[in-house]
C-alpha cells in the first residue's frame, strides 16, 4: 500500500533535483550503533548539549555513547511504530509523551515519573499523546486523543484548563505551538484553534473576527513551526497540505504530500521532511522548495530510509539531524564559502585525493588513489579523466605528485616508477618514462630546478634526478649508504644553488649536497623525550628558516646553526599529524591535518582554526590531504573522497569549544547522581572518585581539556586520551571540581565548568567526636597522673620495707662478722701475747682488730664500696685470723691488670663470709698448712671475685658440721642481700660454688665465683 502511495505522490508532485554543484554528505546512527530501534519519532536536544533520540526507548547520546533512559515497550500490535513526543522544559526535565502515558525523566534525581490525567481515556484505554509545549509562563501543555490538557504542578497530574468549552477542549488533540505573542495555536480534529496570551479568549473558524485565513483551513495540522522570519507554518492532513502563514497572507506551497516535521538550518533556510519522499529545503528567493534529497540506500554517505522521515533536529552546531525509519540521518550543510567537488557536483571521481595541482596557463589537476588524475579548465570543468585505459601507463591508475617543466608540460609522477609527461596545449601524452634506477618505487614528490633537473623523492629508494633534455636518469645511493636502510622522500626543498632539504618518512631531516652528492647532515627533531622522525611535507618560509610538517605538528628549523622550534600552543605542543602545507606570504603557512585545514603565523607563533564544513573534517584515516594555492588566491584542499575550494578571505573563524559537560560521576564501582547546581554529598568511604567529561559536540574538531580540583592540583591538569579524572584516599572536606576545553588554536570555552563535591567525615572526624575525644584524653590523663602517684607511694612503701629488711641483713651480717665467738678468741689471744711479754704482737694484733672494727662499722651504711677497701677489709680479717691460728694457713689477693681497683665498686661486705668459710670450714680441719686465694678478674662487663681454698672441701665440712651440730647462717644471709641488692638496683650479682677435686678424686678444696656487675666509682 505505501508503495502504491509513493507511485501517486510522485504522479501528482513531481520531484526535484537537488541543488546543482553541491554535495550532501551524511552520517548514520541505527541499530548497528546502539540505536534500541532504527524507527526514530523525535530527536531533541537539551540546553547541555546532549542529543535525545525517541524510537522504541528514549537514548541520550554525547557523540559517543548512547545511554537507554525510558522504554516504550507498550505500543499497540502494530505493523507500523506510533510516534513518541518530546520536550524540555525550564527545569531541564525531558518530558515524554507515549501512546499510553505521559512520563517526564529528571537529570537532577535520574528519576523517572509517570503522570496522572484526571480523565481516563475512552479510546482503546491509551492516551495518545501527540505533542508536549511549555509556554512562556511555564505551563505544560499537551494534546491527547482526549482533547488538550495543562499540567498542575502542585498536584502533580493534568487538569482540563479552565475556561475552554468542554466539546471544543476535546478537538485539540493533534499539533501546538506558541507565537511570538504567546497565543497557543493548537490543531483540532477538522479546524485550527487559537488561545490568546492571556488564555481567556478563544478563536476558532466560527470565531475569527479579524478574518484570519489560518483560523479559516479545514483540518488537523500534524505539524506547527515558526521560522527566524516570524512566519507560521502548518501541514495540513487533509489534502497532504503545507500551509505558510506570514503577515496576515496564508499561501499553500505544497498538496499531496503529508508532511512530518518542519526546521531551519544554520542559514535560516526551512527544511520539512515528507511521510513518502525524503526531505526539502525552501528557497527564499523563489519562494519554492528548489533542493530535494531523497533516499540512496545503497550509498554510504546518502540519506537512509525505508518508507519515512520523522523528524528534524537542528543542533547548536549547524548539524542537521533527520530521524527516519532507518534511524538517524547527520548532514553537515554545506557552507557557501566552501566548493565542494566530488561527483555528484563535477562529475569526479570518489577517490581518496592524493595530489592537487594548478598550471601556469590556469589548468587544474587533481590526483587520485587508482583513478588516476582529473585534468580540469581554470573553471573547474572536467576537460578529460585519464586512467590506465585513457593511456596512463601505470596500471592501478596510482597517481601522487604533478610539476611543471620550464616549457609548461606537466610531469605525472605515479607508482612503479612512471612519471608521464602531459602537454596541456594538446591535451595528450608527450612520453612516459621510466628507468630501472627508480627501482619501480612510487614518486612521492618532485622539484623542478631546470630543463636538465628534476629531483624525485622515491617511495623506500631515497633520492632520484631525472635530466628531461638528454632523458638521463641518476640515482644517488649515498643517502641510503649514510643512512643503512631504505629511506622514503616524502618532500623537497630547494636551498641556493647546492642544497637540498630532504623530509623523510623515518630519518628525519636531511640536508644534502647536490655538488658533493653527499649528506652533510640527518636531524631527527627532539623535544623532552619525544623524538621525531616522520617529516611528512618541508617549505622554506625565508632564507633561513624551513618549515617541517610531521607527525608530531610544526617545527621551524633554522638552517644557519640547526637550531630547532616546535609549534606550542598555551605551553603544549601542537601534537597534531600534519599532512601537506602551502605558503601563504612572508610569514603566513597554511597547513592541514586528518583534522582540517589551519593558517600558521610564524611571526605571532599562532595557529588560526576556521569554520569548516564536516566534509573536510575527517580523521578516518590519515591521507595526504594536499593545499594548493589557485592563481586567484583560493585554495584546494584534498580530502578521503573529493576536494573542495575555498576563497581564505570568506573563512570565519571558529568559535570556541562548547562548554565542558560533567557525563558521570563514579565512586569505586557506583555511580553517583548529579543534580543541577547542587554538590555531591559523599560518605567518607567514597573517597576515591572518577569524574567523566566532554564538550558535547558532534564533529570531529580536536579539543584539549584542562581539569582541576581544588585543594589537591596546585595547576591545571591536562586530561590524556580518556578523559576522565581520577582521585583517590580524598581526605573529608569541601572540594570544587573544574573543567575547560581548548582547541587547537588554544581559544578556550568561554565558561569553566565547576562541581561541588562534599566528602562527609567519618563519626570519629567530626567536631563533637574530637571534643569527647579531648574529654577522654584528659581524663585519661588525670587517671594516669592519679594512679602514677599511687604506684609511686606503693614503690616507696616497698622500698621502705626492702631498707628496713636490708638493714636488719646487714645488722646480721655485721653481727655474723663481729661474732661474739671471734671476738673473744680474739681478746684472748691479744691477752696471751701480753702474758708472755709479747707485746709487739699483741699490739699488732690489736691495732689490726681495731681496724678491722672500724672499717666494718663505717661502711657498714653504704651499699657499695672500692674493690681497694673491700680488700683491705680482707686483708685486716685474714691477718688477724692468721696470727690467731699460728701461721697454719697463707693467703694471697690478686687485682686483674685491666681493672682500677680504686674505681670499681662491688656491694658492701659481701666477700667476707665466703672467707670466713673457706678459713674455718675448709683450712682448720687440714692437717697441712693451707692456702686461700683472692682474685678479682674483668669479664667482658662484669667483675668476678674467685675465692678459692685447698681445704677439706664442702662434703667434709658438712660431715664434720654433723657431728658438731652446728649451722652456719652465713651463705644464707649473703643470699639474700645480693637478691635485696638486685632487686633494688635492677642488677644481677650472682655467685656459685665449685667442689675442687685432685686426680684420685679426692676433695681438695673449694672455689667461690662471686659476680657482680661491672661499675665505676
């Protein structure tokens, strides 16, 4: 049936060639992209940016990515898709309307809400929505299979509005829209309504009392649209009519043919779009819809569509977007300043452009990749197209690089080695010519210097020189003997009579000796840690200074001392692959990259960025894309499937950057919703972020961005490849996330695009946490302090009892010295001295015992003493026990050589009891003369005392003490004053005791090893 339409629209509406001369090219989005259905109703964009497209779910697209945020998954059973309206209103809510509901999605939640309608639809159980409008006031206004509604925003659902006769508000079911005055126009079943500004007054065709002819039109308009001129247009369903009201004068341009959707372009130019035959766009100047575009399925860059067009769109950037059965159509208009030749326009070939080149008598040539060259008149005819059947001898019709000879024939230079020689003036062949020496290598560039030279950059063979007058070919096989591998010449420049400049694909810059045939010089370009070796096209910009295009951007090169200059834009390098340039004045370069043409200023160090149609933009793929100058100033800039002319003067320059659009805000794994003008709030789990951005556009122009945020990046950051920030372990605290973009000529987006992020602190970081902290701490403190106090009483306590307990062991050490027992032997044998007139000994032996008391009871209060007195204690005791026993035992007392025995200290009468021992336990029960001996030694850090004795030994005193009944106290006592001792002073004084046997096993005596630790007086 539809086809049956299409053939009877075509009979009643003859259809109308596109404009001559001009190309539409368009981009796709469907299924294959991400698209839920290729069935698209509306497109819309925001005031962010952000493209929205309705199918069978409603998608955001950046120009990247496409995100599902509705679906419409209740449409009626039907072969066919019922459309889907859109709007945006002040809040920035995109409401839907559906064939069974009215729903509205908010960016600021990411929460989507169904309506309520205080009247339930009679028709099918649906709604019907066919379009949504918020007037100037701000009042939600739809148009149902129900009649027309209002939305009320405090209760939150669609009222009828007041004051419009029941019978009449249910007509109004199809288009609406408001004028420049704020009436409502709104399109009933059979009529056309009007709704003044102040929404009191209603005017119909049986209510039109200033005769307006629209009111007057009989039926239902599918589509309301009020162009830049102020004029209202309308399609009409009946009849298929497109009605143009302007000024008070209603005219009908177009019958039969049911018009879907109508808009203006950049230029202000109104396009509609049919149900059946593609799309139009009206001419002012003859008042008729001169441009027709129809489908071509079968071309890639053509308009795409089954049966229908559905929808308009005219983004920010000029880009028109169509919404069909076969899903979204992108033209990028083409700008008037801009010539486009391809072959639609001029009958060329579609083929990736690789060299452009105008003669001295005004002819144009234009090189391609396997479709040979176009050889055009200054005007830009096609004169001929010659391949490999039009006798080019290459056989792929591999065609890169054109020179002039001094006699005016044109040298092809093509693949495989064959360069031909084209005589304008005959339109024909003169010769080809081809030499072994050019090794069958591609001639990528070449210089004419005379009639008898002409340098060839060879594909991997280096450099060539052809001499057209004797038909001689050289080959200079220095450069790649220098260089030690294949080298590809990709551009010459000629320097004075000697020189050329080399541009090489791997080696950097040459300079070569044509004289010499020798390279003074290889150069390759370094900045930081980028080396640049790819120089893909050379000009000398003045006699000192050579221009180098690379892969790496711009760099100027100053052939008096080799110094070198990259191209910087805001401190950054120009990093961009820049494919051809064309000198343009003393200072001036045009250049282009894979992403469209720029203008360098050597004598600002700027780069200016233009305007440019989407046709030229195209990073694809990095192909030659070659400028070349036209007498008349123009340029030609090739491209992946044609070239295009322009005149520089007419360029505009090109705005800055859209604002940047914060896309999504990320923590670890989740995603965090961003509400309009309001900080994220984050727990202090959330600290680490990821924070997504873009400008939103829709071409490809290379952009830069600049990203901060504040507390954390001292400078501006410079977002790489993926633009996405990255933070991690963000400490609590207020921050402000900022983000800018630049382009390539470092202008920067007019605003500067800020988030708020509040991280929350954890309970034990906040204020009131702290304060009870302090309270805490202090208490602590005052506990510590009280129960510090309370152990220091308690070890002063203790160390009261160890004195007390001390003094009552010294006591009983002093009284186990000073035993009545020795004292008494002692009296008695100072008295038998005097009974037999011994006087000298008994004085002697007096005067000893008195020491010895005295020394006893004056050290008797210290707890340490001397090694030196400790030993003259002993040696008062063992000589008055020695002149007490007659002489049975000797003894003898030995000082270590590395100790200082009047520096040394030893706790105080410690020694005397394990000589007391050794005497009267060990040496009396002898009948020999015995022997004890004192030694003090230093060990690593400690003192040792050995006392040793040849006595009975320790089994028999014991035995003889058995018999006797008596029990010395003596070791015990020293015992535990070495262990009251330790415990005081947190040493370890130790001592043990050896049992000394002789080589029968008998025992002949003892040894006592006395530690203490090793101090200093």
């Amino acid at each position: 049936m539809r086809w049956m339409l299409a053939f009877l629209w075509l009979i009643t509406f003859p259809a109308q060639a596109q404009d001559p001369g001009i190309s539409y090219s368009f981009m796709h989005l469907d299924i294959k992209s991400g698209l839920a259905s290729n069935h698209v109703s509306a497109i819309m964009q925001d005031r962010k940016g952000f493209i929205w497209i309705a199918s069978t779910a409603l998608q955001r697209y950046d120009g990247h990515n496409l995100v599902t945020v509705a679906s419409f998954d209740k449409v009626p059973g039907s072969i066919y898709y019922d459309d889907i309206c859109l709007c945006e209103d002040r809040q920035g809510r995109i409401w839907m309307g559906a064939p069974d509901n009215i729903r509205f999605y908010d960016p600021n939640t990411a929460k989507l809400k169904i309506l309520k309608t205080d009247i339930f639809p009679a028709v099918q159980g649906n709604l019907n929505c066919s379009q949504i409008v918020q007037d100037r006031k701000g009042v939600i206004w739809i148009t149902t299979q129900e009649g027309l509604l209002q939305y009320d925003e405090r209760r939150e659902t669609f009222i009828k509005p007041p004051g419009i006769p029941e019978e009449l508000r249910r007509e109004m079911y199809s288009a609406i829209i408001e004028d420049d005055d704020g009436n409502l126009w709104i399109s009933g079943r059979n009529s056309i309504y009007m709704l003044d500004a102040g929404r009191t007054k209603l005017y119909s065709a049986t209510n039109n009392p200033d005769k307006n002819p629209l009111l007057s039109v009989v039926g239902s308009v599918r589509k309301f649209y009020i162009d830049d001129q102020h004029r209202l247009w309308a399609s009409v369903r009946i009849g298929h009519t497109l009605y143009c009201y302007d000024k008070g004068q209603l005219t009908c341009y177009i019958k039969d043919n049911m018009i879907t959707d109508i808009t203006s372009d950049k230029d202000h130019r109104v396009w509609i779009s049919s149900e059946l035959n593609g799309i139009y766009r009206f001419d002012d100047s003859s008042k008729t819809f001169a441009t027709h575009i129809v489908a071509n399925n079968k071309d890639e860059d053509g308009l795409h569509y089954a049966y229908e067009v559905n929808c308009f769109l005219n983004d920010r950037d000029g880009y028109l977007w169509i919404g069909t059965d076969e899903g979204v159509n992108i033209l990028s208009l083409p700008d008037k300043s801009f010539h486009i030749m391809d072959d639609n326009a001029a009958g060329l070939p579609k083929a990736e452009v690789t060299g452009l080149f105008q003669d001295s008598k005004g002819y144009i040539y234009a090189g391609y990749w396997g479709k040979g060259f176009s050889w055009m008149t200054p005007s830009m005819v096609l004169k001929k197209q010659f391949t490999h059947k039009e006798k080019l001898p290459e056989e792929r019709s591999l065609v890169w690089s054109f020179a002039e000879m001094p006699d005016g024939k044109v040298l092809i230079g093509q693949e495989n080695g064959w360069i031909s020689v084209f005589d304008p003036d005959k339109g024909a062949f003169t010769a080809h010519h081809k030499s072994p020496l050019l090794g069958d290598q591609t001639s990528m560039n070449m210089q004419v210097e005379s009639d008898t030279a002409v340098w060839i950059g060879l594909y991997k063979k280096g450099l060539a020189r052809w001499d057209p007058k004797h038909d001689q070919f050289y080959h200079y096989p220095a450069l790649t003997t220098y260089l030690k591998r294949p080298i590809t010449v990709m551009d010459i420049a000629l320097q004075h009579d000697s020189l050329l400049w080399l541009a090489t694909s791997d080696a950097g810059l040459i300079r070569f000796n044509r004289f010499t045939q020798n390279v003074s010089s290889a150069t390759v370009l370094h900045i930081d840690k980028l080396s640049v070796s790819n120089i893909t096209c050379l000009d000398l910009l003045n006699d000192t200074t050579l221009v180098a295009g690379t892969d790496h951007g711009l760099w100027l090169y100053d052939t008096r001392n080799g110094s070198l200059k990259p191209l910087k834009i805001d401190g950054a390098l120009f990093d961009e692959w820049v494919l051809s340039m064309q000198k343009d004045g003393e200072y001036g370069l045009w250049f282009t990259t894979q992403y469209g043409f720029y203008r360098f200023d050597a004598k600002t160090f700027t780069v200016s960025t233009f305007v440019q149609s989407g046709d030229i933009i195209d990073n694809n793929r990095k192909v030659r894309r070659c400028i070349a100058r036209l007498k008349d100033g123009r340029l030609m800039v090739g491209a992946s499937d044609h070239f295009v002319i322009f005149d520089p003067a007419k360029l505009n320059i090109a705005p800055p950057p859209p604002d940047v659009t914060i896309l999504s805000f990320r923590t670890m794994d989740s995603t965090v919703h961003m509400a309009t003008g309001m900080p994220v709030t984050l727990s202090y789990r959330q600290n680490f972020i990821s924070i997504e951005f873009k400008s939103l556009q829709y071409h490809h122009e290379v952009i830069r961005y600049l990203y901060q945020l504040e507390g954390v990046d001292e400078e501006w950051l410079k977002a790489e490849n993926i633009l996405v920030a990255r933070y991690t372990s963000l400490p609590p605290g207020n921050y402000t996330f900022r983000v800018r973009s630049v382009n390539t000529a470092g202008t920067f987006s007019e605003g500067i695009t800020e988030l708020k992020i509040h991280i929350l602190p954890a309970f034990w970081q906040t204020a009131w946490f702290r304060m009870l902290g302090l309270l805490l701490i202090m208490s602590l403190i005052y506990l510590y302090f009280r129960m510090r106090i309370f152990y220091i009483k308690r070890a002063a306590r203790r160390r009261t009892v160890i004195q007390q307990q001390m003094a009552q062991l010294e006591m009983k050490a002093l009284r186990a010295q000073m035993n009545p027992h020795f004292i008494f032997n002692a009296l008695n044998s100072i008295q038998t001295f005097m009974m037999k007139n011994e006087t000298e000994q008994a004085l002697s032996y007096l005067g000893r015992f008195a020491r010895l008391i005295r020394n006893v009871l004056d050290t008797s209060q210290l707890n340490i003493i001397p090694v030196s007195k400790e030993i003259k204690m002993l040696e008062n005791y063992l000589e008055l026990e020695k002149l007490r026993f007659a002489d049975q035992f000797s003894y003898e007392i030995t000082i270590d050589d590395e100790l200082d025995a009047d520096y040394t200290d030893i706790p105080t009468m410690v020694l005397q009891p394990f000589v007391e021992n050794a005497i009267w336990h060990g040496l009396l029960h002898k009948k020999e003369k015995g022997n004890v001996s004192i030694a003090f030694h230093k060990v690593k850090d400690r003192v040792v005392c050995i006392i040793k004795d040849d006595g009975i030994g320790r089994i028999g005193a014991a035995a003889l003490r058995q018999q006797s009944g008596h029990n010395s106290k003596g070791l015990q006592i020293t015992r535990d004053r070495l262990a009251l001792y330790n415990k005081r002073f947190n040493l370890d004084a130790t001592f043990d005791i050896e049992d000394l046997f002789d080589e029968d096993g008998q025992a002949c005596g003892t040894r006592i090893n006395v530690w203490f630790p090793l101090g200093e007086a």
